[in-house]
C-alpha cells in the first residue's frame, strides 16, 4: 500500500507538521480534454521545476507524459507554460516562484496537446519545410583566386545571433498571431521563422530574395512587433529588434523606396525569387531545410 509521500493530494494541504511542502498544479488529459491536478510534495533546496515533474513522475503519478531531454537548456524540449508563462522546465529555478501558492504548469496553449504536458509542435516542422534554404551566390574571380568567400566578422555575428536558437517554440507559443487565432497558422510563419528567414535574408552571400514570401505568404505583416517572442526566448534572441523589423524595413524598401530600388539596380544587388530558388533546389537533401515543390503558403497543423 501506498505511502503518504506517493498518495496524490489533490487538496493542495500542507504536509507533515513542520515539512515544507511545495504543490504543483499540473494539467493532465489529452485532446478530449483535462484538468488540473494538485499535487504536493515535500520542498528540496535548489530545484528546478523539472525535478520536481520528475520526482511527481517517481512517486505520485507515474503515468505523468512530460517531454525532456537534456535538462540543460539546450534542447528545448521541456516547453510549458509555468504559472502562465512560456518557459523551459528546466531553466525555471523553484526559488524563483511565489511559495505561498500552487505553481501550475500546463502545455503550451498554442499546440494541440498531445498528453499531459506533451504538445504536438510538428507545425513548426510544417513552416521549417517552406523556409527556402541557404543559397550561396557564384563565387567571383577574386574569390576563386583566394580560395574561397570572404565574410566581414560583422556578418557572422549577425547571423550567429539567429543559431542560438534551440527550437523550443516558446516564442511560437507565446505570439497572439497563432495563438489567440488558430485559422492564421496557414498564413503565418512565427518568430522563430522570421528570425530564421532573417538570418539567412541577411547572409551576405545568399542569393534568394524572401522578402515577397515573407510578406505575402508568410504573414509578416501580421506581426504588429509587441516584442513577447523577445521576453520569452530562453536564448535572449532578440527576435523582434534585430529579425522582425529589420525584415519589415527591407520589405518596406522593396516596395516603396524608389531610391533603394534603384541603388540595387545600378548596383546589381537584386537577388533572385524564393520560388526560383526553389525550382532551382536539389531533388534530395534534409526534409527541414528542403523548399516545398512550390513555396506558397503554409499548411496547418496536422490534427488527429
Ligand atoms: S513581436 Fe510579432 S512575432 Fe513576436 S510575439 Fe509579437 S506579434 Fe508575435
Ligand atoms: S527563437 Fe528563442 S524562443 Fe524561439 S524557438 Fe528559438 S530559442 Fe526558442
Ligand atoms: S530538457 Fe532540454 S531544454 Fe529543458
């Protein structure tokens, strides 16, 4: 028979006299639907939220779906949403949350869940396929001479910015855009999208242009810059200062600024079409990175 430490209490009432208890409020269910569920534990020096979803997982519900792996950071697998904000599991210290009520953690609410605190995220996956990739420019004379492109180290860090990202979504999860209205997903590609279109639309050695994609088939200007993506991104991206308005500026230049239209004409800058690239793209190559036969649109999330 079950101890008092592997009982669920779903009261949310304090443990033995004098132990310090902590009660964690996790949502449990599936797509039909779930709730909140208490459970109280005795509280441990230096934990973070992780542990204690594990040691809820060793001791009162061992059927408990939660999705880690590296419970350092890097992974960005262990996605929630703890006392309503988007973070990493493992990233959130206990003695960070209030301790005089229940920290509740639930599954990104912009995801279709998939268990508990598992979400379906392939969405994501869905967007990734229609970011058409890297696409060097032919390399000049100069550059055949010596070898090989030459970058400024100003480029590489602008771009190295945008590496950091570890895929949790959590910026994803956090943008109204989906968020609150799920009919967009087909027509948007999300922060982390426009921090990737960013990263290679800045790459001074890539020669697609994805600005019109960006625009017109990626919802770009649905982004109304409240910078939530930023606040959340557990890598400190600064998704919407140095991608989203950058991008929205060079679309602003494509379409209305004559003087850029024609500095790039004199200067031969104009860069080809995403679907150019992408009738020019190998056959085989990463699902991630591989452009759609046709770059156009978004399809939505795959529901089961
Ligand atoms: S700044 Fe734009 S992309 Fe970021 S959360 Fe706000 S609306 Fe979404
Ligand atoms: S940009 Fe930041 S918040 Fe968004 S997926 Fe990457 S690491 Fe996560
Ligand atoms: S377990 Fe890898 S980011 Fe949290």
């Amino acid at each position: 028979m079950a101890d008092d430490t592997t009982t669920p209490r779903t009261d949310g009432g304090a443990g033995a006299a004098g132990e310090r208890t902590v009660t964690m409020r996790l949502w449990r269910g599936d797509a039909s639907g779930g709730e909140f569920v208490d459970y109280v534990l005795p509280a441990v020096e230096g934990e973070v939220v992780l542990d204690v979803v594990h040691r809820v997982q060793a001791t009162l519900a061992p059927d408990l779906a939660c999705r880690w792996n590296c419970k350092a950071g890097k992974c960005g697998s262990c996605s929630t949403e703890i006392n309503g904000k988007p973070s990493l599991m493992c990233m959130t210290r206990m003695d960070t949350l209030p301790t005089d009520e229940a920290i509740t953690v639930a599954p990104m609410k912009t995801f279709p869940v998939l268990r508990d605190l598992v979400t379906d995220v392939s969405y994501n996956y869905e967007v990734a396929k229609r970011i058409p990739p890297f696409n060097p420019r032919p390399k000049t004379d100069d550059e055949v001479a010596a070898g090989g492109y030459r970058m400024q180290q100003i480029d590489v860090e602008r771009s190295q910015e945008f590496r950091k990202c570890i895929e949790c979504y959590l910026c994803q999860d956090v943008c109204h855009v989906i968020r609150d209205h799920e009919e967009n997903k087909t027509a948007y590609a999300g922060p982390r999208f426009f921090a990737r279109s960013a990263e290679l639309e800045m790459h001074p050695l890539d020669a697609t242009d994805r600005r019109e994609l960006l625009q017109e088939e990626q919802g770009l200007n649905k982004c109304n810059i409240t910078k939530c993506c930023t606040e959340v991104c557990p890598e400190h991206i600064k998704i919407t200062d140095n991608a989203i308005i950058p991008l929205k500026e060079r679309v602003v230049d494509a379409r209305y600024d004559p003087v850029a239209w024609l500095g790039r004409k004199i200067l031969r800058r104009t860069k080809g079409t995403a679907a150019a690239a992408a009738a020019t793209a190998p056959a085989h190559g990463p699902a991630a990175v591989q452009p759609a036969v046709e770059v156009t649109g978004i399809p939505g999330p795959q529901r089961r």
